[in-house]
C-alpha cells in the first residue's frame, strides 16, 4: 500500500475504522482510504468482517449516487479499501445552516433513491442512513450530486436479517434515524432504510429530527411509540402531497411504508407529474378542463395525513400584496347573495404580537418551527456560478411564502361598479386611469392637446361639401371649409330618461346598503373569532363558553389557512361549553359527519376533539357515518372515537361492521374497539358465545381471523375450544390470529397451551410470533398484578426453558431485569448463567443480576 497510496492525512473516524486522504501514485489522482482499526481486540474480529462485507457490496455497485470503489487490500496493518474522494458536504452539515428548498429537496430526493434502487435490486440494506451517510457534492457546471456513502453496516443477502448488536449491547447506527424495527432486533428488509431516507427527508426539509428526546432511551421511544409532528405543519410552503410522501415512508409498521425505493420513486414522480400536485391550491376555482385521475396517495397511519386533501374554503377577504406581487388572473365579480356569506377569516386583532400558540399540554399540541428559513443550496465559495439554479435563485424582494397560510382579514371596502348591481372583487394596487379626453375645437394643421393629457386619437376628417360647413348644415361664418364645427346644444332630458336614471340610482344605493351591513356583520365575525380564539390559546383556559353563533363561526373559520393555524380552533372546540342550549357535541359530530371537509380536518374532528369531549350522545352519528362513509380513514376515526368514549352498548356495532365492511382498514378499527369493550367488560360471557360462533360460522377469511383474535379478550371456554381448534388446524394465518388472541387472554388459563405450541413450533415465521406472544402475556401488567409470586416464577422459567435462540434468550433477562427486583426473577435469569451457550447472554445476565441487586439494595433502604 506505502508504495503505491501516500497518505496526506485524517478526513474522520467512526465506530469501526477511520478514513484518510490520499494520493494514488500511479494514477495520479487524490482517493479516500477507509481502514479497520484494530486498538481493541475483541472488536477487531467483527469489523474485519464487516469491511469485508462493505468491500463485496460496493465493488458490485457502479452507479453515479454511490460512492465508487477503486481497490481494495490487506497490510500489515489490516484491511483497506480505496474509494473515490468525495468533496462536498454532508446533508446534516448543509441542514445546519438552513433547510433545504422545495426544488433543492426535489432534485436531491430523487437522486438518493435512484442510488438505493440500484443497491436494493442486488439485494443490499444499507441499515444505517442518516445525514452524514450522504454527500453533496460540486459538479463544475454548479449542479450538484447526492452519492450514498459507508455501507459499511450493510448486509448483503435477498432475505431479511437481524440487526447485529456490538458488545456494549449498542446497536449500530444512528437512534435518530433507526427503524422501530432495528431497536426491536426484529427482521431488516429495504422497508428499513425506507424508514431510515423518510426521517432524513424529515430533517432536511424541516431541519429538525422527526422523532426527539434527550437521551437516547427517549429517542428510541419516540420511534417505537411514533410520538411524531406531521411535516406538513413545520413546512406548510411545500406541497402537501410532498410532506405525505415524506411520512409514507416514517409509519411505524413496516407493510405501511413503501416496499422498496423503486416504489417510493414511482410514486414521487407520478405524483410530481399531475398538473396542480406542484403548488397547493388556496381558493375553489372550478378548472374548465377535467383534471387526470391522480394515482393512489400513499396510505399515511400518523396522526394529521390526509392523503386526498381538497381545496380549502374561498378566501372572503383579500391577502395583502408582497412586496414584488406576481401575477394574478383576474376573477370574475362574483354577485351578490341574498344570504349572508360564510364568516370570514379572522381579522386581526389591535394587538402587536399573535395570540399564544397552544400549550403542548393542550388537546392538540402546536408543532415546533424549523430553525430558519429554507434557503436554496450554493456551489462553495470562490466556484462559478451554477448554469442549472442561477436563474431559479429568488430575489431579496420576494420571500418564499406559504401558499395556504391564512392571509390576515382586511377590512371590505364597498366598491361602486357603475351601472354593475355586483359586489366588488377585491381590490389590490389602483389600476392606472385612462386619459381624460377633453373637448377641443380642433382647426386644419396639427391638433392641439389639452396640457398634461395623453393625444386623442382623431378620426380622418369627412368630405366636407362644397361652401365649407357639414353636410346638411350651413357652413359658419367665418371658418374656412376644412374647420371642425362645434359641438350643438343638448336637448332638455325627457321624463322617461329621468325615471329610469332614478331606478338606478334607487338601485344601487339598495346595494350600498346590503354591502355596507355586509361588511359591519363580517367585521364583527371577525372580532368574536379573534376573542374566542384569544382566550382559547391561553394555556389556562379549561373552558370556553360559547353560544350557538360562536360555534357557528369556529366550525365554519376550520377550515381557512393551514394545519397550525387550526390547532387553537381544534382545542376551542374541544373546551367549548354552551350559554345558550345548544347541544355543542351534536353540531360538532354533525359538521364532521355531513360538511364539505378535506380528509385531514374531518379525521381530527372526529378522532380528537369527538374523542376528547367524550359525549355518548354522539355515538349513533358516528356509528352511522362509519357503516354508510366510502372514506376510510374517517370511518376508522369515528370508531376510534366510539371507542374513546366507552362504546360497552355498541359492542354489537362493532362486531356488525366487522363482518359487513369492504375496508381492511375500518375492519381493523372496530376489532380494536371491540377488544376494548370486551377488556372493559366484567363478565363478557354471552359476548364471547356470540363471537366464537361469528369465528366458526363465517366464510370470509378475514372476518373469521378477526373473530379469532376478539376471542383472546373475551375468553371463555368455548373462546378455548375455538382458538385450539385453530392452533390445531392447517392454516397458518388461523394460527397467526390464535397467537394473537392468547397475546391478550383474558386470563391465565390458556399460557400452557402457548407453552406447548411453542415448543412444538419449528416454522421460522410462527416460532418468534409464538415467543413474543407469551413474553407479552407475560409482561401484561394488569394480568401481572393478580398472580402470585409461584405462578410467575413457573411461568417465567417455562418461557425460559423454550427461549432457544439468543434474541429470545437476551429478551427474558432484559424484560425482566427492567421489571422486577423479586428473588424470583433473579433465579430466571441465574438459570440462563448457568444453561446460555451465548457468552453474550451470559454476560448480559451477569449484569443484570447485579443491577438488580442494586436495585433490591436501594428499595429495602427506602422501605
């Protein structure tokens, strides 16, 4: 290597190796060198081995988005491998300085996934994603290029792999970027690092993480919880179908996201492609032509997505003018209405400073703001300008702006259109005036023009006959031929000329009247809605009295400007107490079943202020919406606020709409509320009955699972004899939803038949499902709580003398390290000291006996 690399020094380090700017002799051009190190010994093993593996990978990529491969070797000193040098930045460190543009994020967006289409087609997970795994760099046109880099964590297989743990119990790679499904040490796949590229997509377009804590144990619960603000509310000057696509790919469960990057690009593009998918729209002009069916919008299980958004309400009011205004068609005067119009957007109030956003305590918290404005990425300092973005920069004048933020509400000046009864389009800049055309006599030579006035335009002068003077008219005394005659005297105007100019007039001041009264009404909208927001974003406020028109005017504001702008009206509602009768609950669950509402703001109205205000008097509403709605994201959130508010007497809705639904998505949400019923429920015995002949009866495979899985809340000895039969039988997915069902058994009576099928279970897909379900039965600490410390020891060291595999193994001593102190949980895990063929078991159960010693020390001391 010395003979032919010169070293020229250090360009970083990481976990595993180092990496070092080069020189190659023989080819004479500057390379990266990235080599193991070796100081501690019992990790040089593994990192040896996983160079290896990178060295394999990369060799077989050659693709314009991944760092490229040159040659790879072993010294005295290890192993070695010689890549391009890249030159550029890092996405973490151009993110530093601001979050990347709309076009910016476009163009980087798609080239990242072009590279990972190329490794994901060899099989290859790259399992460690972040900002600082991918870099930009300069081409010398000024246009940049993504290249993925350090695929050092790679594994190199078609078929699914476990994340692989160091010795300190660490799991390689970033936390803040991981997949639940790495801290959960279950099977790795390309949906991963599709998890992995969403929450990067996140960072650089909001320059936050998606999902925070303050230490690492928080971060990963915020994963694995999907405790996450949607993109849309920290970037609401970006597309909306962008910001989905985006949290496509960050669903906790891993069939939620795309399958690979070939699918995620194909959307991308298709979606980017559809003329009005560009920009989000803020008024309801009805398009003259039809618009091309969009594709289907990726399905979004966080709170906030609306895959389908429709066009927001018409603005009342005009936004006032930016600096530089582009633009604008011109729109037709709309005509008066007999009735009064929706209310306006908010108008603002005298008060310098908005109204407090609501406290993160509140219904509905208000999501963080991106650290600065997006500013558009820049070739580095003293390089040519770009020929690709030069043109595209913005000027200082012109900010970018969010396209469906709420403009602020202006005062409506009544505009007279002459001899037009219409009220008056909203008014920017004045117009310029035409001339004003002032009569002249006009004699033969050049014409004379008024002093400051634009020329008027004179027609060729008429045959004059002969004599001088108009046909049909003397000519005047005095005045050659060619002389224009004056103008006559008007004659008197008659009465009917008179009546009619009358009528008019009588007219428009009727509609003066109309648009004035107009404008006081919607001037005192505006200052009840300012108020009753007002007093809405105090932290303090825990209820808000309002009367039928307050309601009124919030339900109908819902659904101006964007996503933070509706969260102080969302928590109004949610506080919102009557003054006057009205039955509040009713109209809010009325509106959100039967108004002209896009998916987003239907779903919170149903799922979280419905849900949060918890009035059974709504549920036949609810419950009606869900069976009758072709929507199936509302109806899921109008069974999970069914849900929310007790829903014991709707049991047998919830059964109804499993069995008669289309929609795996509503059949999932009413199993899931009537599994909380049945868990609620005393003694569900004539339930149970119902259900375990529902599971026997039906002929649909789907409706018959999710019986099966209902029985485990329910229990009961004919939910025993149904749920046997389907652990017995010869259909996998039955045995899956059996699984599922002794997950959740309602009590201890069935965990030996789950012993026993685990112990028999040799599929690799049924053996971990069986394993995890009997750690959470378990685990369950309502379950927990009633049995003694006999039965817990016994049932603990059945599931640990059936913990075969080291992730089962290391499970139990972890799970039980962290729950409990008792004599009888130290003799579980000592069991594993003593029986474990893994020394990293061993010395994970070593640890943990001390630490629970520590622990058993530390309370017999506060007792």
């Amino acid at each position: 290597m010395q003979e032919r690399y010169e070293i020229r020094g250090k360009l970083g380090q990481g976990g595993l190796g180092a990496v070092y700017r080069a020189y190659d002799r023989s080819l004479k051009r500057e390379v990266a060198i990235k080599r193991i190190l070796t100081e501690e010994d019992g990790q040089a093993e593994e990192a040896t081995r996983q160079m290896e593996q990178e060295t394999g990978a990369l060799a077989a990529l050659q693709h314009p988005h991944i760092v490229t491969i040159y040659d790879v070797g072993t010294d005295d000193d290890g192993p070695f491998v010689v890549m391009e040098l890249l030159k550029g930045n890092t996405v973490d460190e151009l993110v530093e300085k601001a979050p990347l543009t709309w076009k910016d994020f476009k163009e980087l967006g798609q080239q990242i996934m072009e590279g990972l289409i190329a490794a994901q087609d060899l099989g290859l997970v790259h399992r460690d994603l972040k900002p600082s795994n991918i870099m930009v760099n300069w081409l010398p046109s000024g246009k940049f290029q993504a290249k993925i880099v350090d695929f050092g964590l790679a594994k190199f297989s078609p078929k699914p792999s476990n994340q692989t743990l160091d010795q300190n119990d660490a799991v390689y790679g970033s936390i803040f970027f991981m997949a639940p499904e790495q801290f959960e040490r279950a099977a790795l796949d390309t949906r991963t690092d599709m998890y992995a590229i969403g929450c990067v997509y996140y960072f650089a377009l909001s320059g936050v993480t998606p999902f925070q804590g303050d230490t690492g144990p928080q971060v990963m619960a915020a994963h694995l919880e999907h405790r996450v603000v949607p993109l849309a509310e920290l970037r609401p000057d970006i597309p909306s179908w962008v910001a989905d696509w985006v949290m496509w790919h960050i669903n906790r469960t891993p069939a939620e996201r795309p399958e690979n990057a070939r699918e995620a690009l194909s959307n991308f593009i298709e979606l980017n492609d559809i003329p009005g998918t560009e920009t989000m729209t803020t008024g309801n002009s009805t398009p003259s032509t039809p618009e091309p069916e969009q594709p289907k919008r990726p399905r979004l299980i966080i709170p906030g997505a609306a895959p389908e958004a429709e066009a927001p309400a018409p603005e009342p009011t005009p936004a006032p003018a930016p600096a530089t205004p582009p633009a604008q068609p011109i729109q037709p005067v709309a005509p008066v209405q007999e009735t009064p119009p929706p209310p306006p957007a908010p108008e603002p109030t005298p008060e310098p400073a908005p109204p407090a956003p609501v406290a993160q305590t509140g219904p509905v918290p208000a999501p963080p703001v991106t650290q600065t404005a997006p500013q558009p990425l820049q070739p580095p300092a003293g390089a040519p300008p770009s020929v690709h973005t030069t043109a595209q920069q913005p000027t200082a004048s012109v900010a970018e702006t969010a396209p469906n933020a709420p403009p602020p509400a202006q005062p409506v000046v009544p505009v007279v259109q002459a001899a037009t009864p219409t009220a008056p389009a909203p008014q920017a800049a004045p117009a310029p005036q035409a001339a004003k055309v002032v009569p002249t006599v006009q004699l033969s030579g050049s014409p004379v023009q008024p002093t400051g006035q634009a020329p008027v335009p004179q027609a060729a002068p008429a045959p004059q006959p002969a004599g001088g003077g108009a046909p049909g008219r003397p000519g005047m005394p005095g005045q050659s031929g060619g002389a224009t005659m004056l103008p006559t005297a008007k004659k008197g105007m008659g009465a009917g000329a008179k009546i009619a100019i009358a009528s008019i007039l009588a007219v428009l001041v009727i509609i003066v009247g109309v648009m004035v009264a107009s404008t006081m009404g919607s001037n005192k909208v505006n200052e009840r809605y300012n108020d009753l927001v007002r007093i809405a974003a105090d932290p303090a406020t825990k209820e808000l009295p309002v009367s039928g028109e307050d309601l009124g005017i919030l339900l109908n504001s819902i659904t101006l400007g964007n996503n933070k702008s509706r969260q102080t009206v969302y928590k109004a509602l949610s506080i919102a107490t009557a003054t006057d009768g009205t039955d509040v609950d009713t109209e809010i669950a009325k509106f959100a079943t039967t108004g002209n509402l896009n998916d987003e703001i239907r779903v919170t109205l149903l799922d979280k202020v419905l849900a949060i205000r918890s009035n059974p008097v709504v549920v036949p509403y609810l419950i009606e919406f869900a069976r009758k709605t072709e929507n199936d994201s509302a109806a899921a959130a109008a069974l999970r606020a069914v849900r929310a508010m007790g829903g014991e007497s709707e049991l047998d809705d919830f059964l109804d709409v499993i069995q008669f639904t289309s929609s795996n998505t509503i059949r999932r949400a009413a199993e899931e509320a009537a599994a909380e019923v049945l868990k609620r429920a005393e003694d569900p015995g004539t339930a149970a009955q119902t259900i375990a002949t529902a599971a026997e009866t039906a002929v649909d495979d789907d409706n018959r699972r999710a019986m099966i899985r209902l029985l485990g809340p329910a229990g009961g000895e004919k939910a025993e004899e149904v749920v046997s039969g389907a652990l017995e039988g010869d259909d996998d997915y039955d045995k899956l939803a059996a699984l599922e069902a002794l997950k959740y058994w309602r009590d201890d009576s069935m965990f030996e038949t789950l012993i026993e099928f685990l112990e028999e279970q040799t599929d690799e897909k049924l053996r971990p499902k069986a394993f995890d379900a009997a750690y959470v039965f378990l685990t369950d600490k309502d379950r927990a709580k009633k049995r003694d410390d006999l039965d817990s020891e016994d049932f603990w060291k059945m599931l640990a003398r059936n913990a075969k595999t080291e992730r089962e193994q290391y499970t139990i001593v972890s799970g039980l390290a962290k729950q409990e102190t008792s004599d009888w949980a130290m003799s579980v895990i000592e069991y594993f000291v003593d029986e474990s063929e893994s020394d990293n078991v061993i010395d994970r159960a070593e640890k943990a006996l001390d630490y629970m010693k520590e622990r058993q020390k530390v309370k017999g001391t506060d007792d």
